[in-house]
C-alpha cells in the first residue's frame, strides 16, 4: 500500500495503447516513465504524444533501468504469461491486457507462478463502461425484482469486406484473422465479464457457433444460452458480420425480472415502467471512460490494499465461462 507517487512504465505501444495512455494521464500523483514496443519508432511515437521520458524495445531492460512500482501490459495475448512473470520475477505490479492467457489452464499456471508477489490484475474494461456500470446499479438496487430472463444481442460489421476498405477489426488487429477462437475469445469475453459484474456468476448451458466471412479462420456469429445461479435464462445472440451495422458493435441487453423490465439499447437506459425516464449515454465518451476506470481501479487497488474488481482470480471465472461456451459449441481449446 502506498504509492503517493506511482511510477508506472508501459509496454506495448498498438493502437489500443493510447486509450490506456490518456486512462494513465487522467491519474492523480502518477508518473508514466518509460514505454517499450519491439517496433522502436512506435514506441517513440507514443512517447512524443504522451510526453514519455524514455523509451524502449525490451520490457526487462527497460524494467531493470527504471525500476516502475507498476506495468501495464498492452501486447498480444501470446507474450502475456511470460512478460508477467518477468514482471513478477522483479517485484512490479502487473496491469495485463485481456485475454489473460489463450487457454484456462495457462492462467492457472501463471496466476499459481506469480502467487501473492505481487498485485495482478487484468484490463477487463467493459463493467466499467458507465452505461454497463449503471445497470449493475440498478440490478443491484432491485429495480426489476429478481430477475428471470436476460437477452444480449450485439451487431457489428466489424469483420466485413467492403470494396476499398480493411474490415475495422482486422485493420486494426490484424492477426485476429488467423485466431480459431474470434467473436467469444475476442469480443464476447468482454460481454460476458459485464454480464457478470450485472447478474452474478453463470453457466454455459448450450452454444452454436458459426462464420459468415470465409476469409476469417474462427467465428463471427454466435448463439450462446446461460443460466444465472440465481436461475434466470441468459440469451447471447452475437453477430460481427453484420450487414448495414456500425463497424463497432452495438449492444442491445434487456432484463425481465418478476416486476419490471430494464433495457439498454445502444445509448440509452429504459426502465418500461417509467418510459420517460430515459438515461441517455455519450458511447464515444464511454469508450474511454472504461479505459481511465480500469486504470483507475488499478491504482487506487494498489494505494487502498483493496482487491481489483477484475483481478486475476476474478477474471478467471470470465476465462472459464469462455472455454465453456467452446466445449458446449464442439470448438477444441
């Protein structure tokens, strides 16, 4: 506990890294003071833009040279157990981009290798997406009675060819083209970590997986049913290859409970009891909001002593229910 003044390094510098950045600066008494990327002109561009004093291209040397309390991990899902352990090996606080590891039993191994070192937590956003926070308030305040019935449907183009343009997702991650795990270990394992955070823990009952563009080597559509512990039918209807939709998905969750029904619909929150009482949302703001909570959460974690909410532990319960949802689809891990 402590960290008056938290000395952070980052590394990673992908296009995702300047929302951590910006979550970073947002932060009171913290110095981000260095980056590190193995393409060295990305790490400077950050550096520029950020005003970060040193730069990089190994994360040990650059953990040896400046000696951060803390390391926020911004790099592709591979090279993540082992830049934590190195961080771990060195006594620095861990902040790890989502999904901790490609399979369960690699978090396992790694959450068991770090152990009680050093804090650890992964960058889990979605729960602290405001629109997604506020239902789990709302949920959590009983304003629809207990719940019986959730359905989820997201829509996106994300993954669509059109004439002359890069499928957002894949212009923006590349590699997820060749990943056999796509829409649930990339995008859903958001959904479902906010789906937690609002209704409690889950089980996979059943899963249908499918692709609509042949060019991808994993799924683009899924059909997914859950059932809560406290019994309520969980429905994940998930489609990133659709036609006419925004290239970033748009989410769509109604909860049914036994007296009242709360829907969020893209930017707003209704309850249909009070259909003119609409919580209206700014999802651009939203976006990088979740990144500053995130960071916000692991800082104030690590000065507090209190737990993360998506600490390692927690969020293997998220990698859980991920795997599961392939072995109920017939999908090898």
């Amino acid at each position: 506990m402590g960290y008056d003044r938290l000395k952070v390094a980052i590394t990673g510098a992908g296009a995702i890294s300047q929302f951590h950045l910006k979550g970073w600066q947002a932060q009171q008494g913290v110095e981000i003071v260095a980056i590190c990327d193995p393409d060295q002109s990305k790490a400077e561009q950050q550096a520029e833009a950020f005003g970060i004093p040193e730069v990089f291209t190994d994360m040990v040397q650059m953990l040896d040279a400046t000696r951060p309390d803390a390391v926020d991990i911004i790099t592709p899902v591979g090279s993540h157990a082992p830049l934590v352990r190195l961080a771990a090996d060195r006594g620095v606080h861990v902040m790890c981009q989502k999904p901790m590891t490609p399979t369960v039993a690699e978090a396992e191994a790694l959450i068991g290798d770090v152990g009680e070192r050093v804090r650890f937590m992964i960058h889990e956003n979605y729960r602290f997406r405001p629109h997604y926070a506020e239902l789990a308030q709302r949920m959590a305040a009983g304003q629809v009675g207990r719940l019986r019935h959730a359905r989820l449907t997201v829509r996106a183009s994300a993954v669509l060819d059109y004439p002359g343009k890069q499928p957002f997702l894949l212009g923006r991650q590349p590699y997820l083209a060749d990943f056999r795990r796509l829409l649930v270990f990339e995008v859903l394992i958001h959904h479902l970590d906010a789906l937690r955070a609002i209704l409690g823990e889950m089980r996979v009952e059943s899963a249908t997986l499918d692709r609509m563009n042949p060019a991808l080597k994993g799924e683009d559509v899924a059909l997914i049913q859950l059932r809560s512990d406290d019994g309520a039918l969980v429905v994940i209807d998930a489609d990133i290859a659709a036609p006419g939709h925004p290239p970033l998905p748009a989410d769509r969750l109604e909860l049914l409970g036994e007296t009242d029904t709360l829907i969020y619909d893209r930017d707003r929150i209704t309850l249909l009891s009070s259909p003119d009482d609409v919580s209206l949302h700014d999802l651009a703001a939203n976006y990088q909001a979740c990144f500053t909570g995130a960071v916000t959460d692991f800082t104030e974690g690590l000065r507090s002593g209190r737990a993360f909410q998506t600490d390692r532990l927690d969020n293997l319960k998220t990698l859980r229910l991920m795997e599961d949802i392939y072995r109920a689809a017939g999908v090898a891990i």
